[in-house]
C-alpha cells in the first residue's frame, strides 16, 4: 500500500490522500485549503490525474475534507464519491454553499480590484460554480457504518463512526495478499471527543499495520467539559450586564447544534437571562434538519431530551434567519442577544457582516468555539490586535475576545493517546496529519517515548510505503 499525502501535511486544512493497494486507485477526503500560505493548492492541478481515480472516499463533509470535490470532477473523474447516509445528506447543503460563496467573492474582488486599479493574487474567477458542484453530487453513494465494500479485487473498505460530526466516519481498510493476514490501514478521518452530546463516542480498534491520525490538538488537551456550561454562561451574562451582544462564529455543522443543546439547557435551567438568540445561516438551519432525520446517529441523552418534548433545536429566544433583510435586521435589535453565524472561521459568510457591526464595541464579545486555522481571520482576531481588515476596510478591535476550547470537536491530546491506546503489539506505524508542525513534534515525540509507537509526520506531496 502506498499513500500520497495530498493535504493536511504539516498543516491543519486541506485533507487529501491518495492510496494505491492491490489494484486500486483512490482518494481518502478531497478538501480545501484554508491557511492562508498555501491557498495556491487549491487552484493548482490535482498531483494525480482524476480520470484515473477508481473511487473517493469522504470521511466527513466539512470544506476541508470535501470542498474540492467540485474541482475534482471538473478535471476528469467520474466514479463514486462513497460517504455515510447523514454525511451524503449533508453535502448537497455544504457544496451548494461552498459553491455560492465562491461565485459571490470572486464578484466582489473582482469589482474591488477593478476599482482600486489591481490584480489580485489568485484568478478572479470562482473556484468551482454551483453547477460544478451539482456534477459532483450526483456521484454521491451512501455507505453504512460497518459495511463492508470493495474497493478492488483484493482491497475491501469499512466506515466507523469518528464521532466529530454527524455522520463522520473512519476508515478501515483491508488489502488481501495471497495466502497471508490481510494488510491493514485505518484513516481515524478527524476524530471527535468522548462523552458529548448529540452524536456517539469515536470507534476504536484493535489491530492495524498503519494509523493516519489527525492531530490538531495533539499537545494540549481542551479545559474541562464539566466547566463549559460555567464558562458560557458566565460570558453570556457579563455580557448582558454590559449591554453588548454575543457573537459566535460557528461551523454550520455540529458546534451550531451543539450551541443550540447547551443554551437551550442553562436557560430551561435559568443560568442565563432571556435573551434573543439568533441562527442566522442557511445552512445551520438546512443541517439541524438532517440532524432530524438521523436520529439512530444521535446519542442517548440527546434522543431522551426528542422523546420528553424538550428538542435543543428549539427553545424561547431562538429564531432561525434564512434571508438577508432578515439578518440584516438583527443590527436594529435593541436589546442585548446572542448571534451565531458561519463561517466557524471567520472566512466568509454573514459572521463577517455581524463582526464588523460588533467588534469595535466594548459592550459586546466575540466568541469562538471551534479551532481557527493560522492565517484565517478568526485567528487574526484571537491575537487580539489593535485592527484588523474586514472587506477591506481597517476595524479596530474593542470588543471582548473569549475562546472556549471544550466545544472543540476534535479530540484533545488525552483523547488522541487514549484512542492509540486501544491498539495491541505490534504496534502499527503512525503517520501524524492534520496538525501545526509544532503540535506534531510535539505529539509525536510522546508517542516515541513513551508509547513505543513507530512515527512519521509526513510532508506535502510524500509518498509512503505501508508494510506487514
């Protein structure tokens, strides 16, 4: 077996592998770049040509494991794009968004290059339009947790709940060779936290020859959870008290529902004032729908709160805003409130518009719950500078900066050594991905140390060999 490590090399976005094993030739994850430094990946040819690509298979459908399908398609292949049912549900809403904003960003650089008299640095052109995006969902095939399916005459393919995000899987392959035990990998996709709400705990194995390990947080673990309804609501209520509104850059997918779970509880709880609470995304709303139709993907707890009438999706305070006037009505709202609004970076959609409205305002709190990537806006904000550029214009910042990492959907450090843990000698090789160089080192160091575990942190466009 041979992997081609196409993306999320010595960096966090942009997951993209390429496999050869027994015959077969496929791509684990197709996603964006979103780190500033190297955005130029995105509008360069695919490394391997797509037409000769046998199948792809998604481990989740956030941007940076799936954003460049559309490309992909556009540039040759034309197989089966094989993902769970839920994540097959999700990605008609993420590609048709992810297509959108490229069409309207490429429109407006275009005419604010035009009128500043400059050529910007990547094509003013879309990545990929809408109509790309549709090419590629209609190779879409939903696959079942613990199905196994062929990927070739003698490499075979099962999906396990990753516990990130509904519908996120892992991936277990099995490549027969001839007489003796099968040769096995397992791609851990981005792999969530133990003990949250909504969806199941991450899948856990025994055995493998090799591990493609995400590692985003892999030096440090996230605060206690026991603490981050705590937390929120005491941001929510000094908040409040000063005047100023709440706003939280949100990935559509999960940390919106997540939000919506633990709000919905401190206030049926009365931990926090009554407050209007704002989903202004589309797509957030488009997605807790699919959450609604998955229920055997949600957890115990989650499903027990559906069955006693106290959904989290909905509770007083809460509006859905679908369209522009209405969300452009929210900066009229008198009185304090909570705003959440994509994207969880801060790299485009309506969050930008609310930033701009909120961030010179020392009343008010910027919230961010999920990672922010190096170089993306959301990290600009989190260092806390004087200004920062939003469409082009200088904005100073006033308001609070808070950041919770608890709601992260990632594993922490603990979680990762802990998943590891569950592998009996030999020990497979682990290849350390989708991660900070620095968080890698640090990780990977533990795990030669103290756990005895062969590690490599592979570099972009590297090939590896994967043996018994």
């Amino acid at each position: 077996m041979i992997i081609k490590f196409l993306g999320a090399a010595g960096q966090v976005t942009g997951s993209c592998y390429y496999v050869e094993a027994g015959g077969a030739r496929f791509l684990v994850d197709c996603g964006m770049v979103q780190e500033r430094a190297y955005l130029e990946r995105n509008w360069n040819p695919f490394p391997v040509p797509p037409g000769s690509l046998d199948t792809v298979i998604l481990t989740h459908v956030h941007v940076d494991h799936s954003g460049l399908l559309p490309k992909l398609v556009r540039e040759g292949f034309r197989k089966s794009i094989l993902t769970t049912p839920p994540s097959a549900d999700l990605l008609p809403i993420v590609l048709r968004d992810a297509a959108r904003i490229q069409e309207e960003e490429a429109e407006t650089k275009k005419k604010r290059h035009e009128k500043e008299g400059r050529q910007g640095p990547y094509p003013e052109v879309p990545l990929y339009t809408e109509v790309q995006a549709e090419a590629a969902l209609g190779l879409v095939k939903p696959v079942r947790y613990g199905e196994s399916f062929a990927l070739g005459d003698r490499v075979t393919a099962r999906l396990h709940d990753a516990g990130h995000i509904l519908g996120s899987a892992m991936i277990e392959l099995s490549v027969e060779r001839g007489g003796g035990r099968p040769l096995t990998a397992i791609f851990s996709g981005d792999m969530g936290q133990r003990d949250r709400p909504l969806i199941h705990d991450p899948s856990v194995f025994d055995s493998a020859d090799a591990a493609v390990m995400e590692a985003t947080y892999g030096d440090r673990d996230h605060e206690d959870p026991a603490n981050l309804e705590t937390m929120l609501s005491r941001i929510i209520q000094d908040t409040v008290l000063a005047g100023g509104n709440i706003v939280v850059p949100v990935f559509a997918i999960e940390r919106a529902q997540e939000m919506m779970f633990y709000l919905s509880r401190l206030l049926r709880g009365n931990r926090i004032p009554r407050l209007p609470v704002f989903l202004d995304s589309p797509m957030a709303t488009d997605v807790t729908g699919v959450f609604l139709r998955h229920f055997e993907s949600l957890d115990a707890e989650t499903l027990g709160l559906f069955r006693s009438g106290r959904s989290p999706f909905s509770f007083p305070g809460l509006r859905y805003v679908r369209t522009q006037e209405d969300s452009k009505s929210i900066n009229a709202v008198p009185e304090p409130c909570l705003i959440m609004a994509g994207s969880g970076m801060c790299t485009a959609g309506r969050i930008k518009h609310h930033l701009v409205h909120n961030i010179s305002r020392p009343e008010s709190t910027i919230l961010f719950v999920g990672y922010q990537s190096a170089g993306t806006l959301g990290s600009q904000i989190l260092a806390k500078p004087e200004t920062v550029r939003i469409f082009g214009e200088s904005h100073a910042v006033r308001a609070r900066i808070e950041q919770i990492h608890s709601f992260s959907a990632h594993a922490g450090r603990t979680g990762l050594l802990r998943w590891l843990g569950h592998f009996n000698p030999p020990l497979p090789v682990v290849f350390l991905t989708h991660g900070e160089p620095a968080t890698l080192q640090a990780l990977a160091g533990t795990l030669r140390e103290e756990r005895g575990f062969r590690v490599h942190i592979p570099a972009y466009g590297e090939d590896a060999a994967v043996e018994p």
